[in-house]
C-alpha cells in the first residue's frame, strides 16, 4: 500500500512539472496587445523591444515571431486582428 501511494505521488508529480513546462499557446488578444505596444512593423528591428514586451506577457519572442508570421500569412486573422483593432477603436471613442 505505502509503494502504491508513493508511485501515485511520483506519477502526479511527473504529470505537474511536464504541464507546467509546456509553452502556453498564443491567443490574437495576446497579440494584439503586445503588438500595439511593440509598435514596429517588423520584429526582427528591434528584438530586445519585442522579447521584454512579450515576456510581459508571459510570451517568449519565438512565440510572438511565431504568432506574426502566422498573422502575416493567414488572411482570416488578419480580419479578426482588423475587427478587434475596430472594435478597440469604438469602445475607447465613446
């Protein structure tokens, strides 16, 4: 029993330390924040900039290049990105 409870415990364990390493995935919100703050059309500029803003965010710069270069070649989210910029827009006028 007390070999049982001591595998239970290790197995839990192993489980924890794998899911809190995982790289959590990057949602447009995310982006579209650390984007606006970065404020350069390109990432590869100004690297430093990008990877303090994104750390901020609990991103790495992989993640955000990842995410842009994604953005840049999916016109479906860069639709999403454009509505959410709209949208942004609207609510901070009134």
């Amino acid at each position: 029993m007390r070999f049982l409870k001591i595998a239970l415990i290790i197995a839990l364990a192993s489980v924890l330390a794998v899911s809190c390493k995982m790289k959590k995935e990057m949602s447009l919100e995310d982006y579209a924040k650390i984007e606006l703050e970065i404020n350069l059309p390109n990432p590869d500029i100004d690297k430093v900039k990008v990877e303090e803003v994104a750390k901020k965010y609990g991103y790495t710069y992989e993640q955000y290049k990842d995410m842009f270069d994604k953005v840049a070649k999916d016109s479906k989210l860069k639709e999403k990105l454009g509505e959410m910029r709209l949208q942004d827009q609207k609510s901070g006028g009134k």
